[in-house]
C-alpha cells in the first residue's frame, strides 16, 4: 500500500560538500517496488532530455560537467520513451537551476488478466514538470493547463547557484508481469541543494 509522502528538508554528507535533501515529490514507497536514482553532486548541467506523454514524464536524462568533460547520465526509466521528446540546454558556465515545479498524482492500476485475483498495483505518476533557471524557464512538460489536478509542488531555492543534484524514483511496468502494462513514467523527483 502506497503512503503518503510530504515535502521534507533532511541534511546528507558527501566528501566535504554537505547537503540538503528537498522533497520529493511523489511517493518513494509503492508496492511495484520503484527504482530509486540519485545524482547528487552534479551541479554543472548542460542538458536535460525529457521524454512525455500529456499525462505523464516517461523519462529524464542529465548531461553535466565533470572535470572539464561533458559526461551523461543513464536514462532513468531505462529508455527514452514517449509521444514528446525535449531537450533543454543550458549555458552550464553561467547558469544554473534555481527551482522546479509541477503536479503529481496517486494511480492504481489493474491488470485485466488477474482482475479476478484483485492485483493492483499504486504507484505515483510526475504528470507535469517545469525547470527554472536563473536565466530561463523550461516547460510545463507533461500535462499542460492553469492548474494541477493533483497536487502541486515547487521547491525555489535561487537566485544564487545553490543546486546540488537531482534524485527520484520511477516505475517499470513491464516488470509487473502483466500482458499489457502501462507505460514507464517518473515517480518522484527532488533536489539536493549544497549547504555550507
């Protein structure tokens, strides 16, 4: 059974830099198991590449800097899949994130060929998401409109650069085991910033 999850500040140490762990949105403990991702410590961006449905973030992809070298993350939720596909690139020398925002929503989801046995499984579905920085504003991807449908989250942590790295989990259907599951979608999101 899937619980409920708020927005919490909890301090993490790694090497000499310290941070704060904000958020995440969504919900880290359903019972399809979601798979956790953590890339804390990559502050110097260059690209994100977000693929999307109108319901939903199907998958997220980081490039960064890192000793001088462009160097990529996995893809998290194992491809990129989706209707939409969108690359954002930032000048990673001068800009930076200062905040993302969007919905979330809790699913259940039932598999017709074992209706009968009454397997369902809960996870959390990113609907929409938009990143900011100190120059831009990327979005909103996924579901576009005045207003969430589900619940809302923001985390605003600039003007200054005190981004220290994306985390989350996402959800794999096609390892339910099921004939015909839903498509992978990102399951919650959060942000390390650097602290001190």
């Amino acid at each position: 059974m899937a619980t409920e999850e708020t927005t919490i500040m909890s301090r993490v140490d790694s090497d000499s830099t310290k941070y704060i762990k904000v958020g995440p949105a969504g919900l880290t403990e359903t019972n399809d198991h979601p798979t956790a991702w953590d890339e804390k410590g990559h502050t110097k961006i260059s690209r994100i590449y977000i693929s999307y449905e109108p319901e939903s973030i199907t998958s997220i992809q980081f490039q960064y800097v890192e000793d001088g070298n462009f160097v990529l993350s996995p893809v998290y939720i194992e491809r990129l899949g989706g209707s939409k596909f969108r690359q954002i690139t930032l000048d990673s020398d001068n800009e930076y994130i200062t905040g993302i925002s969007g919905c979330w929503k809790h699913a259940a989801y039932e598999d017709f060929n074992t209706l009968l046995e009454g397997e369902t499984m809960d996870i959390s579905v990113i609907t929409s998401l938009t990143i900011e920085t100190n120059k831009n504003t990327f979005g909103p991807f996924g579901r576009v409109g005045p207003t969430c449908r589900e619940r809302e989250f923001s985390f605003q942590f600039g003007p200054g650069n005190e981004f220290g790295g994306f985390y989350g989990t996402f959800h794999n259907p096609a390892s339910w085991g099921w004939d015909n599951p839903p498509s992978n979608v990102l399951g919650s999101i959060g942000v390390y910033l650097k602290s001190g």
